[in-house]
C-alpha cells in the first residue's frame, strides 16, 4: 500500500546544518576543537534532490512509525525542523507560525491518514518511499516568503506492507 505525503521541502531539511550541532576543526595535525552554532547558515545548493538518500529513508521511517503507533512526537520527527522554517523565512513571529499553523495542520494531516488507514496500520512495515522526479521543483527566493531558494517535491509516497 502507498501513503500520499504531501509536499516536502528536501532541500531545507537536507542542505542546511543543525542548529546547536557540535561542529568539529581541526587547528593542528591530531588536535581537534569542538564547538557549537547558535545559528543555522543559509547553506544551499541547488543540485536536484536524489531520488533515493538514506538520511531521508530513516527519517521517513521514523514517519511511518509515528503515524502507525499513533505517536505524533515520533512522525514530527520527518517534519520541516523548526530552526530551518524560522532561518528560511522572511518576517517576523516565524516560531510561532510553525508552532500554530504548520504543526496544527501537519497533526491534522496525520490523523486524517490514520482514519483513512486504520484497518492495515497495526503490524504494517514500512517498506520505502517514491519520489516523482518530475514533481520536483525549486521554489525562488521571495515565492513563499523565503529568503533562500529550496527544493519543493510533491507526489512523493511511502509503501508499506500490512
């Protein structure tokens, strides 16, 4: 069976480093420093998307499990971070507008592909997902309020068995 997903930004979630992540230099041959960023840099390249990537596999399984097990912490987990939403956007009251409106309506969404699947989601796998190509297309700075251009993909789908 397939689940439609709806939009994903890939090339945010992908291409921008993680707020507060340990970022490690090296000063000297053997010595090495860590430190931590307190800001997420606009750091984009606009290559196209691969259609398969591990990284998005787990997080797309980590979806699946949080959508079966009726676990909404775990499916935010493949969500659009909030650091990346508020970095990307112009304007201000950007925390909260992810917080109020994109998680209500994300949550919303969830539910509705739980009633939808309800009968074949306890003991179902997730076996991968599907991205159209064609569907993928960037999205330039200013279109939806971004300062920095990302890559927008529609159509893609999760297959699972049950």
């Amino acid at each position: 069976m397939t689940l439609p997903l709806g939009a994903l930004a890939y090339g945010v979630s992908h291409q921008i480093k993680q707020a507060g992540a340990a970022v490690t230099t090296t000063t000297k041959p053997k010595a090495t420093t860590t430190t931590t960023s307190t800001t997420v840099p606009l750091v984009q390249n606009m290559v196209k998307p691969p259609l398969h990537d591990p990284a998005l596999d787990r997080r797309m399984a980590r979806f699946f499990a949080g959508l079966r097990d009726y676990n909404n912490a775990e499916a935010d987990t493949a969500f659009l971070p909030m650091p990346y939403y508020v970095v990307i956007k112009q304007g201000g009251g950007n925390e909260a507008d992810w917080n109020n409106r994109l998680m209500t309506h994300y949550h919303q969404q969830l539910a509705e592909l739980r009633a939808r699947f309800r009968s074949v989601l306890p003991g179902a796998v997730y076996n991968g997902y599907s991205i159209k190509s064609a569907t993928a297309r960037t999205v330039r700075v200013g279109a939806e309020q971004n300062k920095a251009p990302y890559w927008q993909v529609y159509m893609t789908t999760m297959a699972f068995k049950d």
